[in-house]
C-alpha cells in the first residue's frame, strides 16, 4: 500500500493491514497483518507497530520445510534520501528508532512489512525445538527412527566400562 506522506493527518494515521507479500529472499504463506502507526515530524515520519506472519523456513537440523508464524514490534524512522545528499545530521532520538529511507512523497508499506519480516527470521530456524535431525555417521533422520549408532559419547563410555570390566578378570 503507497501513502502519500502529504496526506498522512497531523494527528498521525493508524493503519491495519492485510496483505498479501511476495518476496524474493523467504516464501511468505499467509497473508501479512500488521498495525501500523504513522506520525509526521517532517521531514521525517515515524513508523511503529506489529506485524505477523507465517513463512515458510527450512529447519537447520533435518532440512525439512516447516511454516513459523513471526511477529514482532518495530519502531522506524523514514527519512528523506535528500538528508543524505545534504549530508544533515538530525539529532532526532534514533538512537531506538530504525533508520529507512524514502525518495519522493510516498511510503510503501509492502516493503516495510516484508523487511521487518526478514529481520526477524530466526538465525536457526528450527522446525520443533526438540528435533532431531540426522544421525551424523549414518545420515538417518531421526525424527522417524533411531539407527542404532552409537554416538561418540557413548561409545567412549562404553570402552571404559569395558576396560573395566577386562581389569577385573
Ligand atoms: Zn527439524
Ligand atoms: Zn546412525
């Protein structure tokens, strides 16, 4: 959705958003919904909210496709690209605020719902959080069934009680 900056009230608009958002970078399977506040500080406009969704990731551990639902806040500055070719240093209190930049008199909103959605991706995705993941000797997911391997902990146990044992006779 374009919003023209010129038009957002001095009061400030609320937003609530449904839409469908496609991007490139992770496969988006529900529709975004967010709750969007917009407030003028010319040039600047503020942006805060939230925002969930569910995307479509792959588990670090078994490679399987899961969806996660993502939510989160987000708290942003747009300011003008203009600011920067002046090169101007606002001393507005960013120091909690994200920075984005606009060119011309509108906002995409698409754009700052799918970019709060990649920032908030989980660095390991994990499709449960007790997943299992492969047998690293023989590759067996073992989500679906053990394989009989023995892990290398065990199996060092396993030579001490041995030696142990071989002590004693
Ligand atoms: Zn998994
Ligand atoms: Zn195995």
């Amino acid at each position: 959705m374009k919003i023209v900056i010129t038009e957002i009230p001095e009061e400030g608009l609320e937003l609530d958003l449904t839409n469908d958002i496609q991007s490139d970078a992770i496969k988006i399977v529900s529709p975004v919904n967010a709750a969007v506040r917009l407030d003028k500080v010319l040039p600047e406009v503020i942006a805060k909210g939230v925002l969930k969704g569910d995307v479509e990731l792959q588990c670090s551990r078994c490679l399987k496709n899961f969806t996660e639902r993502i939510s989160s806040q987000f708290n942003i500055v747009y300011r003008p690209t203009t600011e920067i070719v002046r090169g101007e240093q606002h001393q507005l209190k960013s120091d909690e605020l994200d920075t984005v930049f606009y060119t011309g008199d509108t906002l995409e909103t698409d754009d700052l719902l799918r970019e709060q959605l990649i920032l908030n991706l989980p660095m390991k995705p994990l499709c449960s959080s007790d997943c299992r993941g492969f047998c690293p000797q023989c590759g067996a997911d073992l989500n679906l069934s053990g394989c009989g391997c023995k892990t290398s902990e065990v199996d060092s146990r396993f030579e001490v009680l041995k030696k142990l044992k071989k002590e004693k006779e």
